[in-house]
C-alpha cells in the first residue's frame, strides 16, 4: 500500500536516493531542502528519474520553515537532516559544538513534535529518525557528531514509549560510514579552525584518523535497505546497517561494560 513519506534534508546523499527510490516505489514523497536552490535541483533530478516529489524548502531551524509541515497530510516522517563536524573535543569552538546540537537535536526534536501532534489527531503514523553508527558509538575526533547521536538516541527511546499509547510508531535508522560525502566533509572541516602552533591536539594523530574515510561503504545499498524498511507497517526499533556495522556497535557497547580506566 503507497504511504505518503515526509523526508527532511533530502537535497543530498542518502536523503536525496531514498526520497527518489521511494517514489519509484509508489509512494507519495514530500521531500525538504534547506534551501531554495536545492528545491530546482531536487525536482530536476526526480524529473531525470521519471518520478515526481513534492519538494519545498525548510531549514529546520527556522520556525516559520518548520510550520510549513503543518500544511501537509503525512503518515510517515523521516527525521534526515542533520550536519557534521569532527575534531577534537578538548579544543573545539564551542560555537561549532552548539550549532551541531541545534541542528541535529533541538531542530530534528521540534519537527519530530510537529509530526507527533499531527500522529495523535489522526491516530496513527511514524517517525523514524536518522541516527547513525555514532548513535551507540565515539571515537577519538568524532565527538561532536557522536553526542549529538547519542542525544538522538535517547529521543528516540523516550519518544517511542510516549508514543506508543496513541498507536504511534517511533524508530531509528543507523547507517555505517556511506561514501556520500557527508563523512568526508565532516573531517576536512576541523582544518579551517585548528593551528597547530596553538592547539595541544596531535595534528599527526588527526590525520591518520582522517584515511577512515578511505574506506566507505556504496551508498545505493542503504538507500535500497533505507527504501525497503521506511514504508513497512511493523519491523524493529533499530535499523543498522550494514551488518558489520551492527556487529561494531553491539561489540563496542560490550566492550564498555568491562573496559578498565
């Protein structure tokens, strides 16, 4: 059955293919762009795909972008937008750990409101929340992002057992390291602010921490497990994806409970 599927940052990467392979699928997408450039581009390249998406701009910090959603009827909203940042935490602009949090967690938590006071009118519905590997996981110069998907994590949680009673569905998508770019972007960016004549963080160190990004996943494959597990009445609170990335996340969570200090 076609489902009408709100999806947030949908002009790149894993936002942008799954907005577009779940129209091919049948169903009904309304995708969101942070800004109006992005709006031709996304439709033009729906239109490339021989689909159609209903695509309007919403920077989801911005409240009177974010109130648009109430124009539209939806039974599935996707929680994709989100920014990046890496470096390390002992060093880092408080300004650039701020704006993570205010886009990947205050931001995504008050469109997540907006669809579940929607959910509770019409008695049914689902919210799905991009998280990541970083959800469960952190590593050294990943910080930043990791505690945002931490925070999200706990949303998550919290926000499917308050759902729960009004027949609402909440869940978590956790993708592994997908070579969109986005992952990419997010170690470059350290660069612009460290000095090394002033910073104590080993610039060395840094670097090699950076070559992860060498090694990243096809990104096709999450948005056809993105693509499949979305529109589903029933499947698990967790999505992670690929398998070896599920494998990392339950073993270092494991490893948490018997690593000594």
């Amino acid at each position: 059955m076609a489902k009408t599927i709100l999806i947030t940052g949908a002009a790149t990467g894993l936002g942008k293919g799954t907005a577009i392979g779940l129209a091919k699928e049948g169903h009904n997408v309304i995708a969101t762009v942070e800004i109006d450039a992005q709006v031709t581009s996304l439709r033009e390249a729906a239109k490339a795909e021989g689909v159609h998406l209903e695509v309007f701009k919403m920077d989801i910090k911005n409240p009177a972008d974010r109130a648009r959603m109430l124009r539209y009827d939806f039974d599935i909203f996707v929680a994709n937008a989100a920014i990046n940042e890496g470096g390390p935490l002992g060093e880092v602009p408080m300004s650039i750990f701020r704006e993570i949090f205010e886009v990947n967690v205050f931001s995504t938590l008050e469109t997540a409101q907006l669809a579940a006071q929607k959910f509770v009118r019409k008695g049914f519905g689902k919210i799905i929340f991009m998280s990541s590997m970083a959800g469960t996981m952190a590593g050294p110069y990943s910080g930043l992002y990791a505690a945002s998907k931490h925070a999200l994590e706990a949303i998550a949680k919290s926000l499917q057992k308050e759902m729960e009673h009004f027949g609402i569905k909440v869940a978590t998508i956790n993708p592994g390291p997908f070579e969109t770019g986005f992952n990419d972007r997010a170690v470059e960016a350290k660069w612009k602010w460290y000095n090394e004549d002033i910073h104590y963080s080993p610039a060395t160190e840094m670097r090699e921490k950076d070559r992860r990004v060498e090694d990243q996943f096809d990104p096709a494959d999450m948005i056809a497990k993105m693509v499949k597990v979305i529109p589903q009445d029933s499947h698990k609170f967790r999505t992670a994806y690929p398998p070896e990335t599920e494998e990392q996340m339950k073993k270092e969570e494991a490893e948490n409970w018997t690593k000594e200090i």
